[in-house]
C-alpha cells in the first residue's frame, strides 16, 4: 500500500477512535435515559415486616430497623407538612414557617418541620449571564419538582421515628451572616430529653456543619441514630443540555470499600436498591457543575443506602444511618455530619472528605486529566486572571511539552512529501502490480530512511492529551460564565455567531493544505470533508472547547 494511503488511514482511523472514545465517555457520564416514573405507590401489608437491624459500633444499642433489606425507617415529610404550591421559586421564598439564612455564597431555607434543608440558593452564580441577579436553584421543595435535604434522630428513642416528624421552635427566623461562621439553632423539647439542631454557616463557604446536642434529663439512656438524606425526583435542571450536546449525568454517586467513586443512577435504583457499610463515606446527588452531598463521620461506620420513594412519587432518596449512639441519665452527647451545597471545586471538595474531589468527572483518563486542571488553574492564578487566555497559554505550554512528538511528525512528513515523486513514479510504472509495487516502495523507504508511520504515531501518542483536556474544559464549573473578550462572554456556551468554529475549520483546511496530497480520490474526499465535518459539530460545543 502506498505511503501517503497508509498514513492517512491511520490519521483516519486515529480521529475516528477519537470520536468513538469521546462519544461512549458521554454515553456513559451523560447520555443515560430519563428514568420512568412510578404511577402509585406501592399497596401497603398489614402487620410489620420483619427485617434485619442496621449495624452498629456498639450492638448493645438498639437501633432502627429497616424494611426490607434497607437501612432506615426514615419517614418522609408527611404530606400535611408539605406545603401546597404551584409554579417554582416564590413558592419556597414566601413560606412565613421557613427559617431563611443569608450568606454572600448561599441563601438556604429550613424547615421547622423535621429541621431539613429545603431550598438552597447560589447567589454567586446566576442562572444566566442575562439574569445576574437571579441564583441558581439548587435545592428547592415545589408541586412539580423536590430537591431536598432531610437529616434526623431515628432509632429506640429517635423522636423522627414517631411517624411525625418533631417541630423544632428556631431561635430566629432569619439570619444574615457576612463575616464569621455563626450557628442556626432549632430546639426541640420532649419530656425531660431537649434537642438543639445547630447548623454551622460559613459566610464564603458552601459547606454546612450540622450537630445534634441531645440533653438527657430523663431517668434513662437516650439511644438513637443519626441519618441524612437526599430526595430528588428525576426531573433535569433547566438549561443543563446543549443543543446537539450530551446530556449531563445526573445521578448519585458514593465512595464504597470497593471503589472510591461509585456512580448510582436513578434507572440503577430502579433495578436494585443501594446498601454499602463504609468507614466514614459520603454521598451525593450530582449535576453538571454542582452538587449536594451529606459527608459521615470519618471516625465511623455507617450504612448508605438509595431506593426509589415508595410513595411512588417519582422521587428517589439516597443516604446514611449512623451506628447508634448513646446518653446516659443527666449527661448531654452529640452527634453530627457534614452538608456541602454548591458548585463542583476540586479543591474544596478534596479539602473536606476523602475522593469527594472524584465528583468532579474527568472520565477514565482522570489521571491525565487531573493535573490538566491544576496547570490551567494555576496559569489562569498567577498569570492570566482570564480564563480564555488561560486556555491559550495552557495550549502552548502543552504544545510545547509535546513538542519532540511534533517535531519526529514534521520531519517523517517532510521525507514523505521529499519521496513523493519516485512514489507517484513507481505508481504509474507498477500499476497493475500491487504487490511488485509494496516491494518497490519498501526498498524506496529503506534508501531514504523514510518511515510511512513516522508522521502519524506521534500524532496518536497525543491523542490521551487531547480528550483529556477535552473533560477538563467540559467539566470545569471555573469556565461557567467566565468571559474571554468581545463576543464571548461565557466560555461554558457555545460561540453565538460561530466564529470560532469556522476558524477551526479554516485551520485544519488550512493544515490540510501542508500535507501531500493523497494518490486515492475517495479518501482524499473523506480528508476534504473532515474540517467541515469537525466545524458543524463543535458549532454547538463550549467556546472554551473550541478555543483549545
């Protein structure tokens, strides 16, 4: 086969392997299909089942039982507490019961009613760049859709296992916090066992500490379990998929003894219910560029578990019971865990549990990935203070690191095109003697040292760099709404009039042009088309995407 032909069916095939690798990555992260939902719940059995207990540190304290093979009696928000609303946000904003707590990183609602978390707000980052002063909704508890966040007491003496939920009385029913942490605090009292619900604001940060204080004044020991949860129905954020762009993954995730980032489903929890027992953990709902996550106790052991609501509501609820803890007769214990609400920072999140940093998703080449992300953040630091130059300078610190590979490219190519003319001879002269001809062209290629290869491994030796990248600039929340100059004013959106597409375009065409040209008229036609190919379909990728 001749050179020229050989190399371009290895750059062919090398772009094609591009394209399929990149397309399973979105097949498996976000193309996954919207999950049915139930169309009643499940007809009640008389009489208790009998189910296995959740395990424990210490297995002389009783603990909640869990139906069926799940680890928690939690109830969910009885529907009497739920509030009737219609439409979205100012449903949630105008509940006068709600206790509202405002931070310069989130605006948060709790309800008194079981002490949950049911709206969130992100101020810092609007929905859109034409609505600054609209917040990203993150959280929220409305008709038509229910994100929410749910922790309680359950077990012998929990009082969230009651059937009804505890009313907590707040000590405010508003909170703005700008300069230090400060604590929200709910009370709840029951004969002689008071219970404090503290939430721990930081004002920059995302992160909320909860604690359980639990004053034992009674004659006997208060035993109980610590759970959190997270109910969410299936319903995708507005706006969270480009047109001709890949459906973001959304879905729970958990790190488990067997793997340190797990992702879970909803159509996952449909077929088969989660339980894993795991030394201290996390879990989580994600979305492209944020997420919720209850973080346990490192110093713990504690079931999470995910099922489908057996209301049948289309809602699905993913958690952790704590093992069971207790307070002796006039003494006061605590019990807590950790609430993290907001955008996908790989720093912070690394910073506040083991692997929780993995849910920013950089897919199986994560470990190129990773340190992908730390060069663009640290140029974009300590030098560009703009995303988009960021990019550009990453590109060339990139091309040149790669450099040795492109040069061993330029100089195979430069034999090939120097070789071109004996091979179009030898062409002609051996035409109907395909197999004299390779003869011929072996002995052409050993005389000049020239290798018909050369000019394409080192080009596929780069390949890993590219989509790697490619994960790190589609799954950066850092490039959402941040301008490059002129036109572009979102990096995370696509070019709105398409010209950096078409500059793309222009450049491979232009590329094409350095290259021989190829002896087989129909692959020379599968050539001309791919910058016009490449053009239309990042027409609707992120300019930060194009850019690179």
């Amino acid at each position: 086969m001749p050179a020229p032909e050989i190399q371009r069916i290895v750059l062919i095939v090398a772009l094609a392997v591009t394209g399929y690798l990149l397309m399973l990555a979105w097949q498996e992260d976000y193309g996954q299909a919207p999950v049915p939902t139930q169309s009643a719940p499940p007809v009640a059995t008389e009489g208790p089942a009998e189910t296995p207990a959740v395990p424990v540190v210490d297995p002389g304290i009783p603990v909640a039982e869990a139906p069926g093979d799940l680890p928690t009696d939690v109830p969910d928000i009885p529907l009497d507490a739920e509030p009737e609303t219609v439409g979205r946000l100012p449903e949630v904003v105008s509940d006068p019961s709600l206790v509202e707590v405002n931070t310069p990183t989130m605006k948060v609602w709790i309800d008194p009613r079981g002490g949950d978390l049911v709206g969130v707000h992100l101020p810092r980052y609007p929905v859109t760049l034409d609505q600054p002063d609209t917040p990203f909704v993150l959280l929220d508890r409305l008709a038509g859709h229910t994100y929410v966040a749910q922790s309680g007491l359950i077990g012998r003496d929990g009082f969230d296992a009651r059937g009804e939920r505890p009313l907590y009385a707040p000590d405010a029913r508003s909170y703005r916090i700008d300069d230090t942490p400060q604590d929200v605090v709910l009370r709840f009292q029951d004969a002689d066992v008071s219970i404090e619900k503290r939430f721990r604001f930081d004002p920059e940060d995302y992160y909320v500490e909860l604690e359980y204080r639990v004053d034992n004044r009674s004659s006997e020991p208060f035993s109980a379990n610590l759970f959190a949860q997270l109910k969410r129905d299936a319903t995708s954020p507005p706006g969270s998929q480009m047109f001709l762009g890949p459906r973001p993954y959304l879905g729970a995730a958990l790190t488990t003894l067997d793997s340190r980032y797990d992702k879970v489903d909803f159509e996952d929890l449909e077929e088969e219910t989660l339980r894993e027992t795991v030394d201290g953990g996390w879990i989580a709902i994600l979305q492209h560029y944020f997420l919720s996550a209850w973080v346990a106790d490192a110093d713990t052991q504690n079931v999470f578990y995910g099922y489908p609501n057996r209301r049948g509501d289309g809602t699905y609820i993913v958690g952790f019971t704590g093992p069971g803890f207790s307070v002796a007769p006039g003494e006061t214990g605590t019990v807590g865990a950790g609430f993290y609400a907001g955008p996908k920072h790989q720093k912070r999140l690394e910073a506040i549990a083991p692997n929780l940093g993995l849910t920013v998703d950089y897919g199986f080449l994560w470990w190129l990935a990773v340190p992908l992300f730390y060069l663009l953040d640290w140029i974009h630091e300590l030098i560009a203070q703009n995303w988009g130059v960021a990019i550009i300078l990453m590109t060339l610190v990139i091309k040149l690191a790669l450099y040795p590979l492109s040069a061993a490219s330029y100089k195979s190519m430069a034999k090939m095109r120097k070789v071109a003319p004996q091979m179009k001879r030898l062409q002609e002269r051996h035409a109907g003697d395909r197999q004299r001809l390779s003869q011929e062209m072996m002995e052409l290629y050993k005389k000049e040292k020239a290798n018909p290869l050369g000019g394409c491994l080192p080009m596929l030796l780069q390949m890993p760099v590219f989509i790697a990248l490619y994960w790190v600039l589609y799954e950066s929340v850092e490039l959402r709404q941040a301008p490059f100059f002129l036109w572009i004013d979102d990096l995370a959106s696509m070019d709105p009039f398409f010209v950096l597409p078409i500059l793309m375009g222009a450049s491979m065409y232009f590329q094409q042009l350095l290259n021989p040209p190829m002896p087989d008229p129909m692959q020379a036609r599968i050539m001309k088309m791919m910058p016009i190919m490449f053009t239309v379909l990042f027409l609707f990728f992120p300019s930060g995407l194009v850019l690179y």
